[in-house]
C-alpha cells in the first residue's frame, strides 16, 4: 500500500531539475523504518539508490521529494 502512494512522487533537486521517480522502497527489517528508494531516472538508464539522509523535504501536497544538490546516484546494485 505504501509503496503504491509513494510512486506518485517526483524526485526533484533544488532548482527544480527532475531526478527520477520511486520504484521501490527499501526497509530495515531490525526497526521497520525506510532507509531507502530504488530511483529509476527515466528509460534507457540505470535504477539509482537514494537513501534517507540525501531527502531535503518532502512536499506530500505536490507530491514531490527534494534532495540535496550533492546527492549522489549511486547505480543500484
């Protein structure tokens, strides 16, 4: 159920470029708390890793979640 809400949200850095949308969430078992998103950027490109600490802010009225301008897009394994 989360993760069908969660894919409606866009991925943005500050300025507003678009970085990807979610494809999965990834959950730590020991506590049950998010500690990552499987990002696809768009067709033809690797899925990315977002973790938790590179979210900035997140917009649930516009659906949007802001990383930090650093984030870095680590292909996922």
């Amino acid at each position: 159920m989360l993760a069908k809400l969660i894919e409606e949200y866009k991925i943005v850095n500050s300025v507003g470029n678009h970085v990807g949308k979610i494809k999965d969430i990834y959950i730590d078992l020991n506590n049950w708390m998010i500690v990552g998103f499987e990002v696809t950027p768009g067709p033809l490109k690797k899925d990315i890793m977002l973790m938790v600490e590179d979210i900035v802010k997140f917009d649930e009225t516009d659906k949007i979640i802001i990383v930090n301008d650093e984030f870095n897009s680590e292909e996922v394994p």
